[in-house]
C-alpha cells in the first residue's frame, strides 16, 4: 500500500506542537507495518541549516493557483524506511513563523495544490493521500474539484484527520476564486461554506473518503454542539465516515532510559535516579524541595484549551500548599503574565519559562512529580503519555484523549495510572490536586505502584498504526 502523509509540520524538521510529533512518528510505524510511506511538508526557512543540507533536490516545477502561477522546488530526504519531500518557496515559506502570517491562506493553498502536483514529478502515485487539519485540508477539495478525473489520478482515496477542530481555516468569501481558484458557485452551494466565510475544514470533512481524528471520545465530541465549533452537525451528517484513533508517540526519542536531555537516565527498576532529575531540575529553576514537597509539571501551549481559566482560579490556592510549580510554555498575553506575575508573588514557588524547548520540557517531564493538563478540551493529547512514559503522574480533566489515555486512580483497587476529574471546575481540580498531593506524601508505595504501570503501558504507534492501516485498507476497498 502506497500512502502519502501530507502535515504543515513534521518533527524532527519543524515542530510547533502535537501534529509535528505525528507527523514525525505515525509514516515510521506506517513503513515498519509494511506500508510504501512518503510524508509531504513546506520547506521553512525555520528548518535548521543542518537538515537541509541533509537533504537532495529532486526537480523543480511550476503550480497554478488562481490567476499566479509559483516555483515550487521539491527536495527529499530519506529515513527510517520514509521519503520526507519539502517543498520549496521562499515567498511563501521564508517567514519568521510557520503560522499565523497575514496570507496562511494563500501559503496553504499553494502548499496543497503542489503536493498534487508533485505526484506525477516524482512519480509516486498513493492508493491513499492522509492530509492533516485545515493547512491540508485543500488537498481533497482540490483532488475532487481538479484532479480525480485525470487518469493518473484516477482513484486515489483521501483521508482527513482533524487535529483540532478549534482552526478550521475561515476566510472571507473574497478569497475564493481570487486565491484559492475554487469558483464561487462552491461558496453559494455550501460546500466551502460555514456560518458565511470559507470554511476550509469544513469543506474537507464533506469531500474526503473517509475523516480521522485523534481520540475515541474526541471523535464523539467533536459531533456535539460544545466541542464542535460549528461544525458538530456537518461531523453529523457525516458520522458514517468519522471514526477516532487515539495518537501513540515517538517511544524512541521519548524514552527515560536514552533521553540525552536528562540529567541522569532511569528506567522503572532504577527509579530512584528519577530523583537525581528531580533535584538537578529544581536547582536549575532555583527552588528549593524536599521529599515531601509536590513538584507539579506543566508543558505547553498557553491557551484556554489548556485549562488555564481553571488554573488562574486557583493559582494561589495552589500554590500556598506545600507545592512547587515549573511551568514551560507559550501563548496568550494573559496566561504567560499570570505566570509571571505569580513568579513575583510566589518567588520561592514556582519557576516560569516563557519559551520554547525540548530540552527544558523534556527535563520537566523526568523532574517532576505530578504533571497538570486540566483541558477545557483535548482532541489526544501527547504531553500526558509522555509525562506517564518519564514516571511522572498525570492529573487531568475527563475529556477527549485525556479521557482515553490516562486511568485515574482508584483507592480501593490500586489501580490507576494517574488522576482525574470531570467538570470544568476549579475546585473539583483543586480537590483532586489535593488528593494526589496526600497519595504522594502518605502513600509511597501506591504512588510508585502507579508510576511503574505508567511507565510500562504501550504509548508507542504500534496499535494505533495498525488502526490506521485498517482504515486505508477498508477505504481503498469500500469507498
Ligand atoms: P497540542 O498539540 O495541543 O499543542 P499536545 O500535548 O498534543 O498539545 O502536544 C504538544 C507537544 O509540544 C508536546 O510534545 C509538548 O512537549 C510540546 N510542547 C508544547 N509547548 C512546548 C514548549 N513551550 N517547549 C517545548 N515543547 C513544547
């Protein structure tokens, strides 16, 4: 089975959250499964200079889009058993940022319709082309409108997973014939069309064969009023098509044992060196702890997605318990100074690190003892796994993939592999911080119990490849 990933973003090249680690791990297990695998990305002037000089130019073309018509230069670089093909264009992709430019639009236009046409270029025709959120999500629409009746083309099956559904890729009306070139009879018939603008998502939702995303429950959210973001009645007039496989991460590079970035490797019968990170970390963030003092993680984007209205309720609260906070990320203006703000109010409490870095997150995740990710919602959800991988236990809100990843404790059974809670609440949260922070001080053996199932469950892609697989397989036949 041929098949063509299509990401705006692949670790280890480029990275700005869960699709890139995806990106960079799902073609692996694809290729390791038996699968012919190439995955498709822009090529950013922020890709390091060390990868690109890894990488060899195959040809170069030009693509129509709309009225422009654009160099496009393809380059290849091999590994683990997957071409990674970049596509080149320095107007469109030598920018400060992957995303959140004044013309994303256009940029993914271009993007989506070269990826078709490279096809033939590089003479790699896939039963199956997987695209991959709102920067790909023109890849079906134009296979459909452009492509499918080509012979060459003839056949080829789309599928479409939704990362998260919160950036479907909504333009004025404007944009579509004069960027896009997609005729405005698509805007007034509905098909590009959402609540009055483009709808980019939506319009890949009605045209793929078949549509993924990333969690079970999510998968059923998404088909509500609450976590559909408008589009949870399209997503229900397609549920014949969607179906949910929960992520797996890069077991490799994120793996105690090996992991370059920590200060001491461990595995589960050398737990106690996860102390040894623990210590360095704090010094490092310039706190102080003792065995009993709760340090609690966080890693990540710094949005509300996260639970941080939850978190702003209660910092305080938090934070006046015998606890020590080291938060890494960035986001929203109001959520990196509440952070801030708490560094000058608990100076001695709670390190913040307004930035981007493996290095630190990695560190974090060894270091600490309790990882939160209290998500408004959470479509899968890497960071959780990760935290369980380094034995650093979860504390999550029940929604989406952290629903489906992390099992809460239970105190009559022992079982478990981290804590939960199920309202949008910041007490219910507080409460559960509180237990988790008692378990730890009071019941060493069940929270290292835990720590030892956390670190030995199977996170890697293996299933949820095969899953994958199943579902290419099923499309090619029956769709
Ligand atoms: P999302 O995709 O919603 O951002 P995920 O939990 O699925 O969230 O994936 C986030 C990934 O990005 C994880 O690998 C996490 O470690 C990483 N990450 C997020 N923020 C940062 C940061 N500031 N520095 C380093 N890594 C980060």
């Amino acid at each position: 089975m041929k098949v063509l990933y299509v990401s705006s973003e692949c670790a280890p090249f480029i990275k700005t959250g869960g699709l890139g680690d995806v990106a960079g791990s799902l073609p692996k297990a694809l290729a390791a499964k038996g699968a012919e695998v190439a995955v498709v990305c822009p090529l950013y002037s922020k890709i390091s200079h060390d990868w690109r000089s890894k990488m060899t130019f195959v040809k170069s073309m030009y693509v129509q889009l709309a009225w422009r018509n654009q160099y496009c230069g393809i380059f290849v670089y091999e590994a683990d058993g997957v071409k990674y093909y970049f596509l080149d264009n320095e107007y469109y992709f030598a920018r400060n940022q992957v995303y959140g430019e004044y013309d994303d639009a256009e940029r993914f236009a271009f993007f989506s319709r070269a990826v078709l046409e490279m096809l033939p270029a590089i003479n790699f025709r896939p039963d199956v082309i997987n695209c991959n959120d709102w920067q790909s999500a023109l890849v079906p629409v134009y296979y459909n409108l452009n492509y499918n009746y080509r012979p060459w083309y003839e056949g080829i099956k789309t599928v479409f997973t939704i990362h998260n559904i919160q950036f479907q890729g909504q333009y004025g009306r404007e944009i579509l014939s004069y960027v896009l070139g997609i005729d405005d009879y698509h805007f007034d018939n509905g098909f590009m069309q959402q609540d009055g603008d483009v709808n980019l998502m939506k319009a890949a939702i009605v045209c793929a064969d078949r549509v993924t995303t990333v969690s079970s429950t999510y998968a059923g959210e998404i088909q509500t009023p609450f976590y559909g973001f408008h589009l949870d009645a399209v997503l229900r007039w397609n549920q014949g098509k969607v179906c949910g496989i929960v992520n797996g991460i890069d077991t490799d590079s994120f793996n105690p044992e090996t992991d370059p970035h920590l200060f001491k490797n461990y595995t589960v019968d050398t737990l106690e060196d996860k102390k040894v990170n623990r210590r360095q970390l704090l010094e490092m963030c310039g706190l102080q702890a003792d065995d009993d003092t709760v340090v609690i993680g966080m890693v990540g984007r710094l949005t509300s997605q996260k639970g941080l209205d939850l978190v702003q309720c209660v910092l305080s609260d938090i934070l006046e318990q015998d606890v020590r906070m080291i938060v890494l990320g960035t986001g929203d203006y109001e959520y990196e100074q509440m952070f801030i703000n708490a560094k000058w109010q608990y100076p001695d409490k709670i390190s913040t690190n307004i930035m981007f870095s493996a290095d630190l997150a990695n560190k974090i995740y060894a270091g600490c003892d309790l990882f939160l990710m209290p998500s408004l919602f959470e479509p899968c959800g890497l960071a959780q796994m990760i935290a369980m991988r380094y034995g650093t236990l979860p504390l999550v809100r029940e929604t989406g993939g952290l629903k489906d990843t992390v099992k809460p404790y239970n105190q009559y059974t022992g079982e478990g592999t981290g804590f939960s809670f199920t309202n949008y609440n910041a007490h219910e949260m507080l409460g559960v911080i509180g237990k988790a922070c008692y378990l730890f001080r009071h019941n060493k053996e069940a929270w290292k119990a835990m720590q030892v199932k956390g670190m030995t469950s199977d996170f890697s892609w293996d299933h949820s490849a095969q899953d994958y697989m199943n579902v290419y397989e099923d499309t090619i036949k029956n769709w």
